[in-house]
C-alpha cells in the first residue's frame, strides 16, 4: 500500500468537529485533520512513521528497507527469521542482506550449535550505522517526550504494543487459516488441504 493511498484512506471517512477543535487549515497535511477513529489516527501514524524513517534512513545513506533489515539485525538471525519478522518473502530479504552485505554492513557466519544454520549479525560498521539510524528516529520525537512524564511514555509504550500484538495474532490467524483450508474430499473420507 503506497503512502498516497494510505493518506486518502484516512481522508475520505468524513471527520466531524466540535466547536473545540480547530478545523483542519493550511498548514496540516490535506485531508488529516485530527483523526477520530483509532483505524484513523493508526493511518496517520503509518504515513508519519514512513516518512520519519525516509527521513532517518536517508540521512545515513540507507534505504528505508535497508534500515528495517539493520534494525532487524540487532540480534543475529537466520534469513528464514528475519523475513518472519520483517513481513517479506525470504528471497527478498536474501537479496537486502547481499547489499548489506557488499558494503559491510552485515555479514553471514554459521551458527555454533547447528554448523547448517547461516545468521545474519551486524558488523561493526553495521552497528554504528544501525544506532546513528535510530538516534536519529528518537530525535524526531525527543521534543515531544522530553514534555512527558515516564508514566505517560510507560502507558503509549504500553498500548503501541498492545496494538501490535493484536494485529500480529489476526495476521497469524490469517496466515495459519490460509495454510490449513480444508475441504472435504469427493469421496467424504479425510479431508484435504
């Protein structure tokens, strides 16, 4: 789904106001406005968290995948792993790791326990990039936490994950009803897949 197309999502559900709320002017992104829904505020969200990641990436000569993977990286992982968790197919991500790993910011070793297992680490050169990325993502909110106390930071951390998690079992339950469709043999005997 393109940014474009997620920010019109988000603009075409009519937004009321009260007589307390600002109605959306030309300095605010066309069509945002103060979202109203949570589906609403978690699309403006996903084309800020975009753009801040453009931003970031960017600014350290990467590509918004390229950070993701890095990122993703932190802790050593098997390709297969690391697909899982960056939602993309696995020959994708064999192919981000083979430019990282061309300019030495990630290399391949094998696994201690199981010689057959290949992980993905960051190298040093990895890791300094890897955390000037993230310092520069924290930057971009540091105005806006430093005026919040711990326990508001601890109740968002706290909910962002919750929604997370939420989304993450719908799209497991997703993936697992896609993988388990059975359907009854001509025969009516056992099912089949």
């Amino acid at each position: 789904m393109t940014l474009s197309f997620i920010s019109m999502m988000v603009s075409l559900k009519p937004m009321t106001t009260s007589s307390n709320q600002k109605p959306a002017g030309p300095a605010d992104p066309p069509g945002l406005g103060d979202p109203q829904t949570v589906p609403q505020a978690l699309g403006r969200l996903r084309v800020a968290l975009n753009d801040a990641y453009l931003r970031a990436s960017r600014r350290h000569d990467l590509t918004p995948q390229q950070a993701e993977l890095l990122c993703a990286t932190l802790r050593p992982a098997p390709v297969g792993s690391l697909a899982r968790t960056l939602r993309c197919d696995q020959s994708n991500v064999t192919r981000l790791v083979d430019r990282a790993a061309q300019r030495g910011l990630i290399r391949r070793r094998g696994d201690q326990p199981d010689g057959r297992v290949t992980l993905i680490e960051l190298t040093p050169q990895g890791r300094k990039a890897t955390e000037a990325f993230i310092d520069t993502l924290e930057a971009q909110l540091s105005t806006l936490l430093a005026d919040w106390p711990e326990e508001r930071r601890r109740a968002i951390t706290a909910t962002l994950n919750e929604i997370a998690t939420a989304l993450d079992e719908v799209r497991n339950d997703v993936v697992s009803s896609r993988n388990e469709v059975l359907t009854p043999s001509s025969t009516g005997g056992t099912p089949r897949r």
